[in-house]
C-alpha cells in the first residue's frame, strides 16, 4: 500500500518519488509534477510554489525537459483557490482556464490537479497530465488522485513537522548558550525579534572578573578549582538571566554580559546595574558557604558602561557567536580591572539612567589605556529603596 510505502521515511523527496512512482502505477498519466510551497519566498501562494520532483512516462512519443515543466498558473489558481480537486477532459477548452496562452502553449489535454493540505493549510499541489489524449481521465481517477493527496500530505506534513522541531531545538540550545528560558521561549514562538545582522545599537556591557585569580589556581587543587569556577559561572549567569540580560562569553575567570542586545528594553540600564548588585549578593552567600566548609573567600570586581556599540554573529564560518565590538566594551574592560573586590564601577554613560536610583561615590577622573578621553568612574554604593 502506499501508506506503507511512504510510512517512516524522514525526507520528502523519497515520498514525492514514490507517491509518483505508483500514480504511474495506477493512473494513464503521462506527466506528474509535485510542487511545494516555499515558505521563505513572498508573495501569494501561486507564487511561492516550486517544483519539488516531476517523472514522465517513457516512449511516448515526445521528449521534454524535465526541468522545464511547468503547471499553468490558471490551473494552480483554480485549485488552490477553491482548494478542490480539478479535473478537465480538455484543459485547452475548459473556461475554468480562461483559455490560458499557457495551457495551450503546453498543449495539455487531459488534466487532474488536486491540492495537498495539511492543518488547514495548503503546502503544495499534486498535477498530471496528458498530452496525448482528451477525455482520458475519470471521475474515479480524481478519487485515486485524492486519496494519494491525502496520504502524501500527512506524510509531507510529518517530514516538516519534524524538521521544524529539529530547527527549534537547535535554536533553543543555541540561544539558551546567552538568555534566558523565558527569552528563548519568546524568540522562538516568534513573539520576540531578534535581529541577526551586524547593526549600530545603544548596548549597556558588564564585566565581573574574579580578583587575585592566579594566586588562587596555584593555592587550589585543579578539581576544586574546576567545581569553585563553575559554581561561580552557574551563579552569575542565573543572575544575569533573571535580570533579561544577555550571556557574552566566558572569558578565563571573567564573564562578559550585555543589554540591549540582541534584544533591547527600555530599563536595559537599569536591568545591569541591578544585576551587577545582586551579583556581588551573590557571591558574599557564595563565599559564606566557601568560609564555613574552610576554604578561601573569593573576590570580584565589576564594571558597567553604556554606549553604541557593533553587534551581531562574529567569528569564523564554523564558530559564529554573537558578540558586541565598540568603544565601550574596551572602557566596561577597564572599569572591571580598577574595581576592587565587592566594588561595582559605572561608567557616567551608565549612571545617566539610574542617577535617581541609587547612591555614588565619584572618583578623579583617569585616564584608561585605550580610551581616548579621560573617565570619571562612579563607585556604586547601594540602591536606593533597599
């Protein structure tokens, strides 16, 4: 049976061949074309529909290119449109056509063009032809040809169905790598955009890196120090995404965060230099858990710095991630390295956004290596309604 034929294929073009190959079977048909429409490509559906696989009969007289097939879009209008199975005993003077200057170009005769739906929605069409003989196909050659139709777009269905739950969960633990559940969630049910291309955008950058890390790897044993890094790493990066931000990477005991990038809020400032808070909340809990098992405190330093910045996927075509490049991604760089253990440093581009919200302590402006400018850093002491 064709079922069984089509039943556990995991490619669509196996199920065209032989969905083709038994209407030759069990149909007088003398060409089949099976098309599908091309989500990626605009326009109505007529317009988006490709031509997935097409067989002729053999020795019958003629040769065409089965690259040059075409089925005449009065037809595929007609049977999209209506959504319903189409037979013509003589396409070239059947008035549903209109006459087409297609159909008679191509000097089809006999005709039957069924649409393949699935979930309410048409995914392709199922077309043979003749063009040999009129009257050639019968009212109970459409009921084959409908039947198969139904078959073949379940399968077709099943394929894609497939693929697209193989493609999210590609994304999913591609964007899980940098945010958070609930922003993997939003991006790929299409409820959040995300854009991909390289753009100028307005992004806050947190540094945290951890202080006298050298002096640390030589006085833990590698195990330890492995466990104490990615317990550390698991803590930071929870705190980044409960604030919405965005993981950059990992770089040596540092970590690289941004907002308002890929994706951007109104309170993107506000949303790190919360974070950067309950980032360093977080690791005096961590390290007094460190101090009642006997071991080392350890010590982190913060930067934050607001500007435009270059963002999209960088790398090498096999190790594209996305990252951010700018002026302020160089000054966040040098905050976090000026920072002392448990201190957070704002740039002023930062502090703009949350001068109502929380208490300073300014610092003599200096100049970083790098920054063309001097920098007056901030010291943050405390938000202000805690």
């Amino acid at each position: 049976t064709l079922s069984g034929d089509l039943h556990g294929q995991r490619d669509i073009e196996p199920i065209l061949d032989r969905i083709l190959q038994r209407i030759f079977e069990w149909l007088p048909v003398d060409r089949g074309v099976v098309m599908l429409v091309d989500s990626e490509r605009p326009g109505e559906i007529v317009d988006r529909l490709v031509n997935m696989a097409v067989q002729i009969r053999p020795g019958v007289g003629w040769e065409v290119d089965k690259t040059n097939v075409r089925v005449p879009s009065s037809i595929l209008r007609q049977a999209v449109g209506k959504r319903e199975a189409i037979l013509s005993t003589d396409a070239r003077m059947d008035a549903r056509f209109g006459h087409a200057h297609s159909v008679v170009l191509q000097g089809i005769r006999s005709s039957m063009t069924v649409p393949l739906v699935a979930s309410d929605n048409v995914i392709g069409i199922l077309h043979v032809d003749s063009l040999i003989s009129t009257g050639l196909f019968t009212e109970k050659d459409l009921s084959v040809l409908g039947a198969v139709a139904r078959q073949a777009s379940i399968s077709i269905d099943n394929v894609l169905m497939q693929r697209r739950i193989q493609e999210e969960t590609a994304a999913r633990e591609s964007l899980s790598r940098m945010l958070s559940p609930n922003l993997v969630d939003q991006i790929v049910a299409g409820e959040l955009p995300m854009e991909k291309g390289g753009t100028m955008r307005k992004a806050t950058v947190l540094f945290a890196d951890v202080r006298g890390f050298t002096k640390l790897t030589e006085n833990t044993p590698p195990k330890e120090m492995v466990a104490m890094m990615n317990e550390y790493f698991e803590l930071v990066t929870q705190v980044i995404f409960a604030h919405d931000g965005t993981l950059d990477k990992y770089i040596g005991d540092a970590v690289m965060a941004l907002w308002g990038a890929p994706l951007s809020y109104d309170n993107d400032e506000v949303q790190a230099v919360q974070a950067a808070i309950d980032i360093q909340k977080s690791v005096d809990e961590f390290n007094q858990t460190r101090e009642a098992a006997g071991q080392a405190p350890i010590g982190v330093g913060i930067g934050v710095a607001t500007g435009q910045l270059i963002a999209g996927y960088m790398g090498s075509s096999q190790t594209l991630s996305y990252t951010v490049l700018g002026r302020s991604v160089n000054l966040t760089a040098r905050l976090c390295g000026m920072a002392a253990p448990g201190e957070v440093l704002l740039a002023p581009t930062t502090f703009d956004y949350v001068k109502d919200m929380v208490d300073i302590e300014e610092m003599d402006p200096i100049q970083l290596k790098g920054i063309a400018d001097p920098v007056r850093p901030l010291r943050l002491l405390r938000w202000r309604d805690e």
